[in-house]
C-alpha cells in the first residue's frame, strides 16, 4: 500500500470548482495518489468518478472494494469531496439468453433490484466519506441505455427503486438523478432525446421524490460560458434551461451539479477551440457559475487525466498528460484559484 500524505484541505477562491478524474482504470495506486494530489494543488475542492458495478460486483453477491477504496482514501486525505458515479452492468445481471445483445449498459427492470442493492452496499460501506452518488449516465442516449429507445419512465422506476435503499444505507446521501447528455436529438431518434424534453417526461413519471438533486452536463463546444441559452443551441447554459423545468416542478430547493463540462483544443476537430480560449472559457465557466448560478454546487470539468492516451480528439479535454506533466489549462486555473475572488458587488 502506498503511504498517505499528510492530510490536507483544498486551498481555493471558488468552492464549486471541480474535475472529473478517470481512475476507473489506473491500476497503480502512487497514480491514483499523484493524481488526486494534484487536483487538490489545482485548488477543485470537487472530484467525480466512475464507480463501476461490474468492477466491484464481477461475480454476484462478491464484492471486490480494493481500487475503491484506493480512491476514496487518497481523496479523503486530500481534503476531496467525491461525487461518486455508479453504472454499468456486469455479466451476471444480463440475461444470458440475450448475452450477445446487450452490454455493460443493458440494464433489464427485473435487475433493478440487484443495481439498487450495489448502489445501497456502495452509500452503507462510505457512509460518511462519500455522500454524493449519480444514478446512470446519461439515460437519454440510446447508447447508454443499452442501445435501446430511451425510456425516461424506466429510469424513474429504477430512481424509485434506487432511493429508499440508498438513504436506509447512509441517511445523508444525496442521490443525483440526469447526468443527461446535452442533445437537441428530436422525438423517435435512434441516438436519442431533447435533454429538456427528457427532464420534463421524468417529471410526468413522478421523478420528483425519488432524486435529491439534478446532475447534468455542460458542454460548451465552440461557444463562450456567456452565449445565451436556447432550447435547438448546445451551450454551457444549457443548464439554465434545465434549472427551469426543474423550478416549473416545485423543485427549486434541489441543487444542480454540473458533472461533466468543459471545452476541447483539439487543432482540428470541429468543436475544438483555440487553447487560449479553451483557458478564457474554462476559467469563464467557473466564474460565471459561482457569480450567477446559487443554485449550483459544482462544476466538474471533464476530464482532468486519462491513464492512458486515446490518441484521439479526447487527449485535448485533459488537464494534465498521461506523464503527470500539468497542461496550460491546469496552470492557468490553478492561478484563478488561489486570487481572490472577484468583487461583484458593483
């Protein structure tokens, strides 16, 4: 086991200031270390990460914790608030009549139970530690709904069956519904649906008790923190949109986390940037949030480091490389962090 470093807290001018960390995948603990330490450098009091199922449950009823564990004490010590980020399925919760037509993001109704009771082992075992927990990723794309139709009523019956275990588990946990894709995919699109559209229809389902708080995603593509939001415009306030539906349901007390943003400076694909506006607009988005949105308590920028490289147009949403060698962008924020923060009383 690698030895913990003195325990720290996260020294920053913005609270909601956060990062999307890709542990999932880092198999050497001294990484997993290095890298939540420098989150907690770059001032991001905030980390999400992915928990997955098939992980910790590989074989039913088994539960493998070492890599989580891993992540939630690193975190821990450096003074991090985990969102934690359950999903996928693994093998044996699959119908095996059906294996080759499904994957890890086939999730049946008749496996609700066996989802729900994972997420209630994973609130009960970090009771106290990790008090945040999003509930699927992103159900209103086909792809992340097993390649089906979406189904917003089916995942409020999974949301219905989810909750009351999770707060037996730990009575603080705040349950995080959405996680929705930014989309204007129309109604009966094989990708997909209208994230606000998808909102609304879980609320038509009867979501509204069974969440504590919205998480959703903020893509900025080529556009500033700043340009106006519009239900046919992806943007970073997007979210504002959504804050609207969820206001128009009596749920204006919830809280939105914003659990993956962010903007891209890849020199050739079509919704990069240029890496200085990339740093104007990262920077610009965690502003904006903190002066304007009460409402919201993060902003989780994707994706701080990827354990490996994807040799793809994903490299460039990093804020540190493979190597541990910290990008612009880190330098930057991490300089916006430690000002003052601005005055907006005038």
């Amino acid at each position: 086991m690698v030895v913990l470093d003195p325990p720290q807290q996260v020294a920053t001018s913005n609270p909601i200031v956060g990062v999307h960390t890709r542990l999932t995948d880092e198999v050497e603990e001294w990484k997993i270390q290095r890298t939540l330490r420098m989150v907690r450098e770059m001032g991001s009091p905030w980390v999400v990460e992915y928990f997955p199922w098939p992980y910790i449950e590989p074989v039913e009823g088994e539960f493998d914790w070492e890599h989580s564990d891993a992540v939630v004490r690193h975190a821990e010590n450096h003074g991090l608030t985990v969102i934690a980020r359950l999903g996928w399925v693994p093998a044996w919760a699959r119908p095996p009549a059906r294996q080759q037509e499904t994957t890890l993001t086939t999730l049946d109704a008749d496996r609700y139970d066996d989802f729900a009771a994972f997420v209630a082992a994973f609130a009960a075992r970090y009771r106290g530690r990790v008090n945040h927990v999003i509930i699927w990723n992103e159900p209103n794309l086909s792809f992340e709904w097993g390649y089906r139709p979406v189904d917003p009523q089916g995942y409020v019956d999974l949301l219905r069956v989810i909750y009351p275990r999770a707060h037996h588990a730990n009575p603080d946990v705040i349950v995080l519904a959405g996680a929705l894709a930014p989309t204007v995919e129309p109604e009966g699109s094989a990708a997909g649906l209208n994230d606000l559209v998808y909102l609304e229809r879980m609320y038509q389902a009867g979501a509204a008790p069974y969440f504590d708080g919205l998480a959703a995603h903020a893509y900025g593509l080529i556009s500033p923190p700043t340009a106006s939001p519009a239900p046919d415009v992806i943007n970073f306030r997007r979210v504002e949109l959504l804050r609207e539906v969820m206001v128009a349901h009596g749920d204006g007390h919830k809280a939105v986390y914003v659990t993956e943003a962010g903007w891209n400076d890849h020199p050739r694909w079509v919704n990069g940037v240029r890496p200085a506006q990339r740093v104007e607009y990262t920077i610009g988005a965690y502003e904006w949030a903190r002066q304007r949105w009460p409402w919201c308590a993060c902003v989780a920028m994707w994706a701080f480091r990827y354990p490996a490289s994807t040799y793809s147009y994903h490299d460039y949403y990093a804020f540190v490389t493979t190597d541990f060698e910290p990008l612009v962008i880190y330098l930057e924020v991490q300089a916006y962090t430690q000002k003052p923060p601005a005055d907006t009383s005038r």
